[in-house]
C-alpha cells in the first residue's frame, strides 16, 4: 500500500515513530562509542592525528556525498524501502569496520558505512512529517532528535565499558540489536509506504557532480596547508557552482535550489543549521581527546562524563518541539544559538588544570543551547514546503547537517594538521593538542554567534500542511 498525504490510524502512526527512533538511537550510539574509542584505535593501529581524524571524518564525507541522491531516490521508489535498505547496509558495514586491521581499511569501512547512514538521513524527517499531521509535527520531530541526543549519551558509556572489557572494535557492533528490531518493525508492522505524487526522473548528472564536489573539496580541507590541497578546494567550489547551475534547469532536481530562491525561511532555516552543526558536532571528539589525553581518564570514566552534554539535549528537544508548535521557532532557535556560541566560548577556556566541574557546566551549557536550536528549525524547515516535497526538505536539511558536522571535523583536521602534523599524540605533544583543542572551540564559537544572525533573520514561518 503506497501512501501519499493520507493520515494514518493511530496505531501505525505509533509504530513509524517507534521504529524512527529506534534508528536515531541507534546510529547515534554508533557515532558517540566510536569517538570514545579513538585513542585506543590510534595506539592499536599505530595511527597518526592527521589520520586518526578521518575515521569520523570519512563516515561524515560519504554521507554528505550521497544524501541528496539518496533523498530522491527514496521520493521515486518509497522512503521506507530506502530507509529499511540502508538499516540492513548499516549492519553489514559496521561489522567489516570492526575487522579491519589496519587504519585505511577502517577508513574504508567508515566510507562504506557513510553510504548506507545517508539512507537514513535523507529518510528518517521526511517519514516522520509524512505521519504527523502539522499540528503534530513539531513535537514528532521533539521525540526523533531526542532519541538521537538518547543514543549519543549511551554510546560513550556502553563503548567506554565495552572497550574496558574487550577492544574497541565492539563500539562498532554496539547498535547492531537495536537496529535489528527496526528492520523488524518496518518489515513486519509497516505494510505501507511514502512517496511524493509525482515520482519523476533520477538527476544522476546532477547527484554525480555534487558527489564529486563534496569529495574533492574536503580532501582539499584536510590537506591544507599544502598547494595541491588549495587547488582541490577550487575544483570542489567549481564543482559546486556547476552542480548548483544545473539543477536550477533540472524538471526534477536532487535539491531543490529554486526553494532558496523563493523561499527565505526554508534558506534561512537551512543555512543556521549548517552553521550550527559546523561549531558544535567535533565537540565530543575534542572533549573525548581532551579527557583521556590531557585529564588521562579511562575510556568508561570519560564516557561517564561525556553523557551530560546529549542527557540535557535528550529532556530539552521536546520540550523546544512542542514550543516551535505553538510560538515562533526563530526564536527559540536563535536563543540556542546564543546559548550554544557562550557554551563553545567556555570551552575554549578549558586547560590541563581545569576541573572535572568545569567539564561538565560546558557540556551542559552547549547541549541546552544546541536543543534548543534543533526542533525548532527542523520544525521550521519541514513547515516552510508543501507534503510534496518532504522529501526534498528532508534531504536538503540532512545534507546541511552532515555537511556541517563534516566541516566540523574538517575544521579539526586542519587545526590539527596546521598544530601537530603527522605524529602520534604522546606527553610530549599534550600541550601543543591543549592548545589545538581551544583554537577549534574559538573558531566554533565565532561562528555560532554569527550563525544567531542568520536564524534570527529568516522571518516568520507559515507552516503548511
């Protein structure tokens, strides 16, 4: 049974969102355990700080590839068969990552499990705003990202242990139960699927040159300083403009560009997320090398302290969900974002000496901040296009967030390779990675408060149905 904008009986309704949330619990979990995990890979690997930032890195840069083809894909053919695709992609990939034995064959995993995440970032909003009536929409989205912020406090702590009891390959088996349950339900209690009225034609030219751009220039970012580095962030900015051209003569484009053009909230909207994902995703990476190499706390202890941060974005997303369903999501997400760029700017103070307190005010500080920015963008965007285009919306909204988060660790990567170059992180280095760290939390805090300009003036939204 294929379903357009039809509404759902209640209890098929409860069952989309249960295995949504699932999902967003799990692939969060994946990503936090893993980044608790990074020392212990360097030192079993024998991996480099260049090199070791492009284990998230890599996972974040083919998601950002493929997102958008993806998304279309999944208004052609059905988002739930994409999405249910990419739930068993994730499975198999996550279980070639943990066997790799050396640290290019874990990259390779983490590219390959990039491609299969990206089914479910360009599917898991526009399922959701598929169910939900508008009314609803806000508070459905709360629940989604709350979950999101559930994973990524459980991941530090179950990889933190697990690693303690075992290595830190079983970070990357972690989610796999859970994402068994999803492909249960959406097998089993979902007989239905979403697609948009007007299926189309698939825009490969256009999926092609975006893929290739986004390739290109972040292998370029991480290879800064150097010239061959600079001549790749060229080609991928051509790229960009080409792809950009092209899809605004497309009949049925992968991103929509022409909603940029004409519709300020939906462009707005998009453009503080990347911004905000761009400052605030490296935060746990950074804090996670901070607390083991700087305060030499064990891999659970740091996971333990870690939770703060998505707890508080965990009690605060529906809450902030429900606000945007009622009052102007501008505003609240603003607010987060000024509180976000003051939590940033209190860790870029952190040092060696710093207490275990101070740790903690931080991460609460920019979890309040980042959750109260998400819902009520997400909600804005969503409520800025008509049910049609969910899809594209959705896909549009992943690709500034996984582009953001990957410019964030892009960001990092350049600070690192501009501070430390391609070394091992021993003692001797540990005042030098100190002052890496707070130069990323700087930078991240400029541009958060810059980033508040821009959610502030996207003007009102008029949610459609």
């Amino acid at each position: 049974m294929t379903v357009g904008s039809q509404r759902l009986d209640e209890s098929m309704r409860r069952a989309t969102l249960l295995m949504v949330m699932l999902n967003s619990i799990s692939t969060a979990m994946m990503l936090s355990a893993v980044n608790v995990a990074l020392p212990d890979v360097a030192r079993d690997l024998a991996i480099d700080a260049v090199l070791l930032s492009w284990i998230p890195m890599s996972y974040l840069m083919a998601s950002a590839a493929f997102v958008l083809a993806f998304g279309r894909l999944a208004d052609m053919f059905g988002r739930k068969r994409v999405y249910l695709i990419g739930t068993a992609g994730v499975i198999v990939t996550s279980a070639l990552a943990a066997c790799a034995s050396t640290g290019y064959e874990l990259i390779a995993g983490r590219l390959l499990q990039g491609v299969c995440a990206a089914m479910l970032y360009a599917t898991n909003v526009a399922i959701v705003s598929s169910v939900f009536p508008p009314e609803k929409r806000g508070a459905a989205i709360g629940y989604t990202i709350s979950t999101i912020y559930l994973g990524l406090a459980l991941g530090p702590v179950l990889g933190g242990w697990l690693i303690e009891l075992f290595n830190w390959r079983v970070t990357f088996l972690v989610h796999i139960p859970i994402t068994c349950i999803v492909l249960f339900i959406g097998c089993t209690r979902l007989p239905i699927e979403w697609n948009a009225d007007d299926p189309g034609d698939f825009d490969a030219l256009g999926a092609g040159l975006y893929g290739l751009a986004i390739i290109i220039f972040m292998m370029g970012v991480a290879g800064l300083p150097r010239t061959p580095s600079m001549i790749m962030i060229l080609i991928g900015m051509l790229g960009f403009w080409l792809f950009f051209r092209h899809e605004r003569h497309h009949s049925h484009p992968v991103f929509d560009v022409e909603l940029f053009y004409t519709n300020r909230v939906f462009t707005m909207s998009c453009l503080a997320a990347l911004v905000m994902y761009t400052t605030t995703f490296a935060n746990l990476v950074l804090i996670s090398l901070y607390l083991q190499y700087l305060k030499g706390m064990t891999p659970s202890a740091t996971g333990m302290l870690m939770m703060a941060q998505p707890l508080m974005m965990a009690v605060v997303a529906p809450i902030s969900g429900k606000l945007s369903d009622r009052f102007e999501p501008r505003v609240i997400a603003s607010s987060g974002m000024l509180v976000a760029a003051i939590g940033l700017g209190l860790f870029s103070s952190l040092e060696q000496s710093s207490s275990i307190a101070a740790v903690v005010v931080c991460l609460l500080v920019t979890g309040l901040g980042f959750s109260l920015f998400t819902s009520p963008n997400t909600n804005a965007v969503m409520g800025s296009v008509d049910s049609g285009d969910y899809g594209r919306a959705a896909g549009a909204l992943a690709v500034m967030r996984v582009v953001g988060q990957m410019s964030s660790m892009g960001l990092v990567a350049l600070v690192f390779a501009l501070a430390l170059g391609p070394i091992q992180i021993t003692p001797a280095v540990y005042d030098t990675l100190g002052r890496a760290i707070s130069t990323c939390f700087t930078a991240g805090a400029t541009l958060c408060a810059l980033g508040m300009i821009l959610s502030f003036s996207r003007g009102r939204v008029h949610v459609r149905g």
